[in-house]
C-alpha cells in the first residue's frame, strides 16, 4: 500500500506519502508561523485562507519527492477532525477531489489517533495495548491505546494544554515566535534555573508565567529563569498525571509494556528526560518518536489511514465531480474514546 496523508486541522498544511512497511516517501511542511507572530495566534479565517494557498503545492510536492503520481497511490487519508472545521475543510475538499478524480478510496483520520499510532510507524514492533501521553497544542490526553480505535481516557486538561501554555509563555517572555513558542521557550530555559519555580508552583504555569515576566522584561537572565521555571512547574503537572494514569492502566491492562509520548510538545528534551524517569520507576518503556513526527505532519496521517485500511475501515471513492457544497464528514468536535476518569472521584 502507498498512502497519501493530507493534514490541515490547525496552522500547518502537511502532507506525506508512506508505504504500509513503514517507509515515509516524502513529508511536507508548510507552516504559518509568520500568520502566528503577526496575529499572536491562530485566527480561523486567515489559517483557512493560508491552508487554501498552498494545500495544492503541498500535495504536488509530497508526490514529486515521493517520485510518484496520482495513480500509484492506494488512497487517500486525511485528518477529519478534531480541530478548526474552517482549516479541516480544506484538507478534506483536496483529499475528496484527488480520491474523485483518481478513484481511490478515502480514509478519515482522528488528528489525536494519528499522532498515538504515529508510535506504531515510528517502532514497528510496539504492540497494543499500549499506553499514549498526547501531549500537544490542544491536548494533554492521557489513553490506554487497547485496539485500533479503542482508547480509554484515564485523563484530559481542563485548562490549557501543555503546548498553549508553552505558547503563551514564549509570547509574553518576548521570544522569537517564529518556529512556534515550545522551542524557544525551551531554548531559553537551557540558560536559566528554577529559582523562581516556587513562586510559579502556585500560581498556575502559564498566567504566572506572565506575571513574572511583566516584571524583569530587560532582563535576559531573570527571563531564563522564568522559562525554566516554567518549564518545571509545567512538566510537574505531567509527571504527576502521568504516574498516576500509569497506575490505573496497569489495573486495567496489566500487560501494558509501553507509554509512547507524542504531540508538538514531546519533541521537547526535557519533558521526554523527566517522563522517562517516571515510566522506567513504572516498570514500562517509553515510546518517543522523532520531532518531525511528533509536531503536525502528514506521515501521521497517512500512517493511521494505513493502519485502518488493512482493517477494511475506508469510504469509497468519492464521486469524481463532487459539488462545491456537498456536505462534508467534519468532526471539528470529536473525543477519542471513553472518558474513565470522570468517574473516578480522584481524577484531577
Ligand atoms: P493538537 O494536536 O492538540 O490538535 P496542534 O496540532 O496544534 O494541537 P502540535 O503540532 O501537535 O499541536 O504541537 C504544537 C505545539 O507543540 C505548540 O504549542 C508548540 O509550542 C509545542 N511545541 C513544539 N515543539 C516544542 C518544544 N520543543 N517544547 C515545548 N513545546 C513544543
Ligand atoms: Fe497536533
């Protein structure tokens, strides 16, 4: 199988041809971080109008680098949700057009499954069940990974996810937003120490983060500080949801082996160095792909799409002259799995 993912759920435009052994073909990038820094944020109508820009290039690209056409492809996979439906929208048209005009069929992706099985391409052998930290721009999802597409939620943010705060930190400590705020945040935090984290622990990461910050803007060494104690504060909170959804996996599924890490945020070194310290003290392996797969990508994409093509979970083609205004299969809104810590009195 040779697949084509096409991803536009937030404010990168990706796409990426992968083979079913593994193999990524090609992976394309189009950020816009430019938009971001400009606007301070993401704004639904102007990230719609950027993907609409560039998703044909993007796609063509995929194909040129891949060294492949249209017609080698066996389908289509693309992110039908959760996220912005104006940016979904886009992705999903391109996808439905190409499968259309080339017969294929189509396969929906759930963003936040793609970015957990992402660990299955990443290292062949990982086995379910499993366990997945989604820890990303819009996520911080804690799932026991039983079967393709069943997934327990043992638990959820009920404020930012980890990647906004990292965002708003980095916006507010004046950094360079342009390869978006989680990297330079991290970067700045590599000069500096938690000295200030107590102050930090109480107020809540990011808002206090802002705060602080208000008062040492000149100052580079008391901004480190603040980064890295933001970053302590923050990954302190994951460490203690971590081991405990450990805990409650492990009654579920006592033959989970593996806790992979994924999502825009794992990329970073020290959230990865801290997590692994928790999962070995729990006798489990940690799982962390590469930056460029646990960022937004369409390797992802079409690596879900492959796992669910082998088990015959696919549309047909589309017709191939669809109308402007069909009605599309958006899940701007779309949980992944079972929600189990709602009910547990010591869920948060
Ligand atoms: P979601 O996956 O929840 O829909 P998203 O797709 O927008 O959100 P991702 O692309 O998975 O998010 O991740 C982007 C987030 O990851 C951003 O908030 C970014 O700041 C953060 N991030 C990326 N690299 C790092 C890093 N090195 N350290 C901390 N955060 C990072
Ligand atoms: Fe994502």
């Amino acid at each position: 199988l040779v697949v084509l993912g096409i991803e536009t759920s937030c404010d990168d435009t990706a796409a990426a041809v992968v083979r079913s052994n593994g193999e990524i073909l090609s992976q394309v990038v189009s950020s816009q971080a430019d938009l971001l820094v400009r606007y301070g944020g993401v704004a639904p109508k102007m990230a719609e109008e950027a993907h609409s820009l560039v998703i044909d290039q993007v796609v063509q690209e995929a194909l040129d680098k891949a060294k492949l056409t249209e017609e080698d492809l066996s389908a289509v996979a693309v992110t039908i949700g959760p996220g912005l439906s104006l940016c979904l929208r886009v992705g999903v048209r391109k996808a439905r057009k190409l499968a259309g005009a080339y017969a294929l069929p189509i396969i929906g992706v759930h963003h936040m499954e793609a970015h957990a099985l992402v660990a299955r391409l990443f290292q062949s052998d990982l086995q379910f069940p499993f366990m997945a930290f989604l820890i990303s721009g819009g996520h911080n999802l804690l799932v026991l990974a039983r079967d393709l597409g069943h997934y327990i939620q043992l638990g959820t943010t009920i404020d930012d996810a980890i990647g906004e705060a990292y965002d708003k930190t980095a916006k507010w400590l004046g950094l360079d937003m342009r390869k978006s705020g989680g990297p330079a945040v991290e970067e700045l935090a590599r000069e500096g120490s938690h000295e200030t984290a107590q102050r930090l622990q109480f107020l809540l990461c990011s808002d206090a983060a802002i705060h602080v910050a208000e008062a040492s803007e000149e100052d580079r060494k008391a901004r480190a500080d603040i980064a890295a104690s933001f970053q302590r504060v923050a990954v302190l909170h994951l460490e203690e949801k971590c081991e405990r959804a450990i805990e409650w996996a492990m009654e579920i599924e006592p033959s989970v082996k593996h806790l992979v890490v994924s999502g825009g945020v794992a990329s970073n070194q020290y959230v990865r160095s801290r997590l692994n310290k928790i999962i070995e003290k729990k006798g489990l392996q940690l799982v962390c792909p590469p930056p460029s797969l646990c960022t937004d990508n369409g390797a992802m994409i079409a690596w879900a799409g492959i796992e669910h093509f082998r088990m015959g979970r696919y549309d047909p083609p589309p017709p191939a002259c669809e109308p402007e205004d069909a009605v599309l299969d958006l899940r701007p809104r779309w949980p992944l799995g079972e929600e189990l810590a709602q009910g547990r009195s010591e869920a948060r």
